[in-house]
C-alpha cells in the first residue's frame, strides 16, 4: 500500500515539474510575441493590418448583428465579470473548494490590475468607434475586455475540467469557454471601440497572466508534494 501511494507520489510530481517546465516555456514565447507587437503598434507598423481587419469586420454590420455584438460585449464588461466572479467565488466556497475560489479571485484580481497597468503604460489613444457609439474613457491598448474574459473564462474552464472525468465534457468546457472570450473579443472590433491588435494583445496579456498564476500554483504543490514525501 505504501509503495503504491509512493508511485503515485512520484507520478504527481514528474507531471507537476513536467507542467512548470512547458508552462514557463509558453509564458517566455507568449512575453516575446507581446513585446514585438508593442513594438510594431508603437511604431506604427500595424496601422495597415488595423485598419483593413476593423473595415472587413465591418462589413458583416447589421442591425441585429450589433445588438447581439453589444450583448457579447457586455459579457466582457466589468460589471458582469466583476459579479459572475464573485457568485463563482461564493458558489466555490460553499463547495468547499477552497483552492480553487482563492485561483478564481487571485486571477481576476490581478487580470484587472495588469489590464489598468498596461492602459497606462502605453496610452494607445482609442479609434472612433462605429454606430455613432461613445468611446469608453479608458486607453485603447490592450483591450480590456479582451484580457479580463479570457483569464475568467480560461481559468473558470481550467479548473471545471480538472473535476470531470469525461474527455468529452472537458473539451466541451474547453470549446464553450474559449468560444466565449473569442467573441467578445470580435465584438470589440465590430463596435469599433478597438483595433484588432488590442485584442490580440489582451489575449496574450491574459495568457501570460494566467501561466504565471499557474507556475506559481504548481511549484507550491510541488513543494508541498515532497514535503510529504520527507515526512
């Protein structure tokens, strides 16, 4: 029974070392892919790729499309992510998975100080919009709405799917999740409100985000893994 227990000790630990290592590895990839198109947007190279996706998004414009666009849009709000995480976070907590309400919060809380940081940083000033809509007060680089939806919809999948066992549901999880936080990023671009390169950066500004709460994650567990292996 013991050696039993040890073999599954050492099983979770080449899987946990094995997760740190290709996680650091995207995370380097992913924080070189966003520093060369901060470089290329601060340049001005990307105007021409911005301006000739925002016009063919543009094209499918409709009446009906744009309500459901600004429907989609709003799922990426503040307003919403802000009360879909707390009710998570709640909804976690009476489950008793406590670790899993902490990843939840950490991951949205920080999503939401990267985001104002960036803004901040780069002060890319917003593009005119389109439907005669209001730009939002905030910078344009990166979207917003973009970074915060896909650390929430990315980490609420992540850790849904580590607790069901079916393959298919979990890809299920995984298609509905990433489906979600695609969209809102395109009705960001539909609207006009961003350029398609500020969506592109929120997506990779969320995926570094949420591989660093990930390494930091699995190096506690590793750590706690052979402690209890000294022990």
């Amino acid at each position: 029974m013991r050696s039993e227990l040890t073999t599954k000790k050492k099983r979770l630990l080449e899987f946990v070392s094995l997760s740190l290592v290709l996680g650091f590895a995207a995370a380097v990839g992913t924080i070189v892919f966003f520093g060369w198109l901060t470089s290329e947007v601060l340049e001005g190279e990307t105007r021409h790729f911005d301006d000739v996706t925002r016009a063919a998004v543009h094209q499918l414009a409709s009446p009906a499309m744009t309500t459901v666009m600004r429907g989609i849009s709003f799922l990426g709000s503040t307003l919403f992510l802000t009360i879909a995480t707390a009710a998570i976070v709640i909804w976690f907590a009476l489950r008793k998975w406590g670790r899993e309400a902490k990843l939840l919060a950490i991951t949205m809380v920080g999503a939401s100080l990267l985001n104002m940081s960036l803004k901040l940083a780069f002060k890319r000033p917003r593009p005119i919009p389109f439907f005669d809509l209001w730009a939002p007060e905030s910078y344009s680089f990166p979207s917003g709405h973009a970074l915060t939806s896909c650390c929430f919809f990315g980490a609420f999948a992540a850790i849904l799917s580590a607790r069901i066992d079916s393959r298919r549901v979990r890809m299920i999880v995984w298609i509905v999740a990433t489906t979600m936080f695609l969209l809102i990023g395109l009705s960001r671009i539909y609207l006009g409100v961003h350029y398609t390169t500020d969506v592109i950066a929120g997506f990779a500004a969320a995926l570094i985000w949420i591989l660093v709460v990930r390494f930091v994650e699995m190096e506690l567990r590793r750590r706690r893994t052979r402690r209890e292996e000294s022990l």
